[in-house]
C-alpha cells in the first residue's frame, strides 16, 4: 500500500505515509468549437482553465484553484469502467482540491463536507507536518494531479470518510496513472518499464476502488458519488472484472441485465462486459 502514498513526502507527510491503510477500520472561453475559422489558434489546455475561489472547511483560509471551464469541453468516448475521456484535456487531473495552507485535500464533490471531529483529525495528523504545495505550471502534469489525489486519499482515510469516497479517489487515480500510460512520450527511457509501472499501480488502485465500492454497497445511502444504484452495480461488476474476479464480475453484471429498473443503454455496457468476461474465462481454460 506504500506505493500509493509514495509522493507525499514532498507536502511534508512523507512519515504518514507508512501509517495508511485505506481500508483498515474495515478489515478505497478562448477556445473555437471545431469548424470554426481554420486560421483560428488552436484551443489549448490553458485556455479551459479558470482560478476559482474556494474557503477550506478546516482552517478558513481563501485560496484559489484551477478548474474547468465548464461547457467548454467535449465529451469523446468513455472506457468500460466509466472513465471520461474529453477533448483536449484531461478534466480528471482538475479535480482534487488541496488547501495550501493546512493541507486539507479533497475531491471537489466532497471537498465542502466536513465534522468538526473530521476537522480536528486532519489538523492533528495532517497540517501539524504539511509543508505546503510544490510550485506547479499553468497546466498540472499527471504527476501533479496524481500528487494531488494522494493527499485527498491520505486525508479520506485520516478523517474516517465512508468506503466510497475512498474507493472513488482511488478509482480517479487510476484513471489519472492510465492517463499518463496513454500520453507517455515515445522517447521516455526505459518506456516499457514504465509502462508496466503504471499499469501495476493503475491495478492496485482499481483493486482498492473495487473493495471500497463492495463494501459500500450494502452499507451506504444511494446515490454513492453522485451514481445511482445500477451505475455502481455496473461499476463493481467491470471494476471486479479488470482486477480478475471474474466470478464476482459475473454476478454484480446478473444483477444488472435482471433489474427492472435498469436502462438499455447499461443493460448493452453490462452485456459488453459479459461477452469479455466470457471470453477471459475462456482463455483460461
């Protein structure tokens, strides 16, 4: 587990990081749309990107963070395990919100849902050692966003959040380790290994969002992190595929194809993911 925290020696918590576990109270307008005049600049990641004002729930303090102009970005495709994919940039790498000045870290759909008991936690375990944050460009690199979200992990698991806030950061930072893999530049030395660096810690990950997302199913509320019931059941079932539960896969995608409330449209994804589950059990045979 101390490779998901391997970065956080560079806010100050490099000592934290070998205390978490994410699971162990439990046993994770500058742009032109295309068609536009040819002579027109290109639209680039910086021209998306906006500073917004944000007051952090722990210590008060105002501060400014870089987020998506929203409506100004395409929706292109989606992986099988619901990742987004956008034209242009990566949305995914905007989404973690750290305090500069305590170290508070979260997701921007939790970042405003704070206890005073959670509170006092992250001041006592995270901001009494947090150093402040690394200087960064105007776009963040998937390093930095990467970065970012193992500090809102180390501060879910600090707080006590519920299994699914831990199990959607570590399913965002997956995708962020599959979003560098995919944008690796050719001459980076050594690029095999890399690769096969990324995919294991893109594993780890989805195996932590697979067991929180389990865990949480039959203890929270719906909707979970903004998904209804069915979009979580699909969720658990490819997430359980990816990581090579293929029986537990097969079960969480019955559930889908018999429900009666289920649209078509999942009920396809959930057939797309039985037809590969099917030829994986085969291969092994």
């Amino acid at each position: 587990m101390a490779n998901l925290f391997s970065g956080l020696e560079k806010f100050g918590l490099g000592k934290l990081e070998k205390k978490l576990e994410v699971y162990e109270e439990e046993s994770k307008t500058k742009g032109k749309d295309q068609g536009d005049d040819a002579a027109a600049p290109a639209v680039t990641e910086e021209d998306l990107l906006f500073d917004k004002t944000f007051v952090c729930p722990v210590c008060d303090e105002e501060f400014r963070s870089k987020m998506i102009r929203t409506g100004k970005v395409r929706l292109l495709s989606a992986d099988t395990d619901l990742r987004p994919k956008y034209q242009v940039v990566d949305c995914l790498k905007y989404d973690a919100l750290v305090c500069p000045r305590c170290g508070y870290a979260a997701l921007s759909r939790f970042f405003k849902f704070m206890l005073s008991a959670q509170a006092k936690l992250i001041r006592e375990n995270i901001s009494v050692n947090f150093e402040g944050l690394p200087p960064v460009d105007n776009v963040y690199t998937y390093d930095d966003a990467i970065a970012r979200h193992q500090l809102a992990l180390a501060n879910a698991i600090v707080k006590k959040a519920k299994s699914s806030e831990k199990a959607y950061i570590c399913l965002k930072m997956a995708w962020l380790y599959r979003g560098k893999a995919e944008t690796l530049p050719e001459d980076t030395p050594d690029r095999e290994k890399v690769l096969q660096e990324l995919k294991e810690e893109e594993q780890e990950l989805l195996e932590n969002a697979y067991e929180g997302f389990e865990s949480a199913f039959s203890k929270e509320a719906f909707p979970m992190c903004g998904m209804d019931e069915i979009t979580v059941t699909y969720l658990v079932a490819e997430l359980a595929r990816r990581v090579g539960k293929y029986e537990e896969s097969s079960r969480w995608i019955s559930r889908v194809l018999t429900s009666r409330t289920a649209n078509e449209r999942i009920k396809n994804k959930a057939r797309e993911i039985k037809e590969m589950l099917n030829s994986q059990k085969d291969s092994q045979q």
